[in-house]
C-alpha cells in the first residue's frame, strides 16, 4: 500500500522536531522548523529517493539557517540564557537511549550553545542520531572530510565542558527526592547537604519576570535563600510537581490556579547539585501550558507572611 505524503512525515516528524531542538535550543524555534520542512516537502514536485535522508536533511538546513539569526538575538538577551524546557522528547530509539538523553539535558544543550552552528548540526546529527557521514555531509552540504574535522572539534569542546564523575539516574533520583523534600520543608540544614560547595542557583528570566537572584553562589547562601522564599510560595499556593525536564531531575512551579509558574532543573554530578537552574521567562513556558502572572505571584508572595 503506498502512503501518502503526510503518512510518511509523520511518521518521521518525532525524529525532525527532536534533531531541531538540539540545533536550536527552543521548542517554538524547532516546531517552525519542523513545519518549515513539511511546507517544502509538501512543496516538492519530485519523490525523493530516501524521505527520511531528505527531510532530515531540509530540517537541518532550515535549522542552521534559524540558528545563525537566533544567535544575534541571543547576544542581546537580558541576564542568562537556557533553552527552552522539554518535558518529553518525542523520538525515542532504545539503543541510543542514553545518548538521547544525554544530549538534551541542559548542560549539554548549553555547551552545544559554544559550537558554531554547522559543528552544531554535524555533532547533533552524527554523535546524537548516529547519521553517516555520507549523510551529514549531504544534510550540511560540505564534504564528508569537513564534516569529519567538524565533529573531531565539537567533540573535543563538548569533552572539555563535562564533569569528570556523572551520576547514574538512580542517584540522580534519588538525590533530587531528598532536594525537593528539603525544599517543602524549608529545610536549611537539608538542602546544604546536598550542594556542592559552589553551586549555582541561576535563573532565566529574560527580564520578563522577577527571579530570586539573578545568581547566587555557594551552598550556604543557596540554601538560606531557598529555604527562606518556597516556604513562604507554598503559602501563597505555589506549588510544584517534580518531573524530568530535559532528562534531569527538575521540576515544574504552578500558581494557586495551575498555571506554569517556573520550571526548575538539577544539575547532579560527584554526587552533589551543582547548579540550579530556573526558567522563569513567560515566553519560554507556553508550550507546558497556560502561563502564570509571575509579578502577581511575585507581588502576593512578598506579602504573604
């Protein structure tokens, strides 16, 4: 039975969302991609020969193309920036599991963001999704030689920017319960424990809602400060479901009627937190849901006792 044109992308369209998000960082910027390929293969007046050669390749391209403008934008955004939080990624593939997991989390994503964009794209799509090289350099259009040095370089970045001692799931898991019961409870003691000496508590706002700090260091004044402030959120009805966001232990903050408030990511390794990492920006938050009013939020929790 032949399939249609639309069969056939949808079936590939998990694959091309989720090669796009690791080029681009951004669920909104990667769905227009996405529908940026459909709109060109829709387009096309021939069949190509290998449909999935063709669409990764189109998805890739406009990504690039996405990337190298996002960038200049990036340049002048307002305190720290994250990619956008990803709840689920939709393409799975059981034998490459852990890559896939691994290249989504927000330390990876983060470091991808040193890369140039065509390093980028050649890493994502042979490291990430493990594409031939034949298939890369098609997709990126310069040589597989190129393409080779491409990857040798993203690697060695990539490499320098790891931890030396990642936890496993089990522990992160684990570590992460203990985080956010600590948290609930207002716990100080609880939540030292668990911070690596220097760790990090940073949040993306992009100066469109207000944020604890735009950083604070060190595990002391971390733990004062969370200990001090999501008592006092819980009491003005904030709440908060812990789930993996971007493959990490994390969690998502909603007001008194449910909407997204922040979502919030652990960055576990030599079996401590490291960094802490909020999305606070409304922007970054529509696809998870109706988004809060985080400076009424803000305003109620100032004055609630």
């Amino acid at each position: 039975m032949v399939r249609t044109r639309t069969e056939e992308f949808q079936e590939l369209r998990p694959l091309l969302f989720s090669i796009a998000y690791r080029i681009l960082g951004s669920v909104s910027e990667a769905e227009d991609a996405v529908q940026e390929t459909w709109l060109r293969f829709e387009a096309s007046p021939t069949e190509p020969r290998s449909v999935r050669a063709y669409l990764s390749t189109a998805v890739t391209r406009v990504s690039i193309n996405v990337l190298r403008s996002a960038r200049v934008r990036r340049e002048a955004y307002v305190g720290p920036w994250f990619p956008e939080p990803l709840l689920a990624d939709p393409y799975q593939d059981p034998e490459r599991s852990a890559e896939l997991a691994d290249s989504v989390s927000m330390a990876a994503l983060l470091l991808l963001e040193r890369l140039s964009p065509l390093e980028r794209a050649v890493f994502v799509l042979r490291e990430v999704f493990d594409f031939g090289f034949p298939e890369v350099a098609s997709a990126v259009g310069r040589s597989e030689a190129a393409c080779r040095q491409l990857v040798v370089r993203a690697r060695r970045h990539m490499a320098e920017g790891r931890p030396r001692f990642e936890a496993g799931r089990e522990e992160r898991a684990e570590l992460a319960t203990r985080f956010f019961e600590a948290l609930r409870e207002g716990d100080v003691e609880g939540l030292r424990d668990l911070l690596a000496a220097e760790v990090a508590l940073v949040g993306d706002s992009g100066g469109k809602a207000p944020q604890l700090a735009r950083s604070v260091v060190g595990a002391r004044d971390v733990a004062r400060l969370l200990a001090a402030v999501f008592p006092r959120m819980a009491r003005a009805a904030v709440t908060f479901e812990p789930a993996e966001v971007n493959s990490e232990p994390g969690a998502v903050f909603h007001d008194r009627d449910g909407k997204v408030l922040h979502t919030m990511v652990l960055d576990i390794h030599d079996g401590r937190i490291h960094t802490i990492r909020n999305v606070i920006n409304p922007d970054k938050l529509h696809h998870l849901g109706p988004v809060a009013d985080a400076w009424a939020v803000h305003h109620e929790v100032r004055n609630t006792p």
